[in-house]
C-alpha cells in the first residue's frame, strides 16, 4: 500500500479477515447469509481508521476465506486484493456518517419473508416486550436497484432521518432496504451481528404469529 497511508500491521490484518472470516461463517451456520449474497466490512481503529477489510464481489459467505477478504483504504477508494461488490459503497457511505467498525448486509430469509406479506415496519409493533426494549433504531429505505447510486442515495437520506431522532445511530442501528435485505452497523463486530440477528428472530415472530 502507498507509504503516506497509515496502514496496520499485516499480523493486525490478517487477524482482523480472520475474525471476518469466522463472522460469515456462524451468520451461514445459522442462515443470515447463503450463497453468494451480502457483504460484511470491518474497519481498524485508531490511528488506522480510514483503512477496512471487505468481503470482496462474489465471496460465498459460508466458505469465505482469507483471500475473499481484502484492504480497502476508504479515502481514495483504492483496494488491496480481489474487486469489491457495487454494494460496497453504502459501507463506505456508513463509515463517513458514524463511529461504526462493522457494517453488515445480508438477504436474511425471514426479513424477506415478512417483507412480501406485510411491511417490514409491523415488526415495531409487534405486542412483545422485546420489541419495546429494542437497543438500537430501525430506519426503511425504499425499493431501489441493489448496487445503484439511487440506492446510496436513498440509504443516506433514511440514515439521516434516524439520526434526527435517535442519537445511538453514531455506533449501532439498522436500515431495512425494501425487497432487498438488511444493512446493520455497530461499534464493534458482535454488536453488528447481534442486530442481524435478533432482526432476522423478529421477523421469524412475527411470520409465526401471522399463521397461527
Ligand atoms: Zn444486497
């Protein structure tokens, strides 16, 4: 990488596609990601905070392995290793608006379940004290093609209207992208996960509830 940019150590950096790695490979364990599909980044902290790691275009999540994950220094776009996916750009677009380390994206099955019967939105409704104690704000982006600057565009504008009225988005939060799948961010890995997560439970409850 060009010697101006603070770059960690390459024992820093393979520890952190590791721990990337191990990430995808639990989220496909228990279906948060299949195939090819989604994305997940993670970014160095202090003093090497403009610089990530990525999932690189076509990885399939549930065999990723350390050449899938590559460097990306988020100043100048550049990338170290394999082509990023178009999609890498709402990263990006989340690293530059908060104090987030992760951001992960996934087509989880439920949400999209629920998301062709009812809005993702009844989610928040749901009579269940879970939903009430929720730790983090839920934003809804509209129907755009994945990877398009529209999408980008649309995702920074819900990102802004949650910030307006929840002051956690800084480290953790969630944006819904409709008949797409789930954008989470969090101030560290298991934070970001943890959303992906419990959303994907959510939404499992309340397609449940619907047929019972
Ligand atoms: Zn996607």
């Amino acid at each position: 990488m060009p010697s101006q940019h603070k770059t960690p150590p390459l024992s820093i950096i393979t520890t952190y596609k590791k721990q990337l790695c191990a990430l995808l490979h639990a989220g496909w364990e228990i279906g948060l990601f299949r195939g090819t599909n989604g994305n997940a980044s993670l970014r160095f902290p202090k003093p090497y905070d403009d610089i990530a790691i990525i999932t690189a275009t076509k990885t399939l999540k549930g065999h990723a392995r350390l050449s899938d994950i590559s460097v990306w220094d988020l100043r100048d776009n550049q990338v170290f290793g394999k082509e990023l996916s178009s999609e890498s750009q709402i990263h990006q677009l989340l690293f530059a608006k908060t104090q987030a380390k992760c951001v992960l994206h996934a087509h989880t099955p439920y949400l999209l379940a629920l998301s062709c019967v009812c809005p993702i939105e009844s989610i928040k409704t749901l009579p269940i004290y879970e939903v009430a104690l929720l730790p983090f704000a839920i934003g809804f982006v509209g129907r755009y093609q994945p990877g398009s600057t529209q999408l980008a565009n649309a995702v920074a504008q819900a990102f802004e209207h949650l910030a307006q009225h929840n002051a956690s988005v800084d480290t953790k939060g969630c944006l819904w992208m409709d008949g797409h799948g789930l954008l989470c961010w969090g101030e560290d890995m298991l934070t970001a996960f943890g959303i992906l997560e419990e959303m994907e439970h959510l939404a499992m409850i309340a397609l449940h509830g619907r047929s019972s």
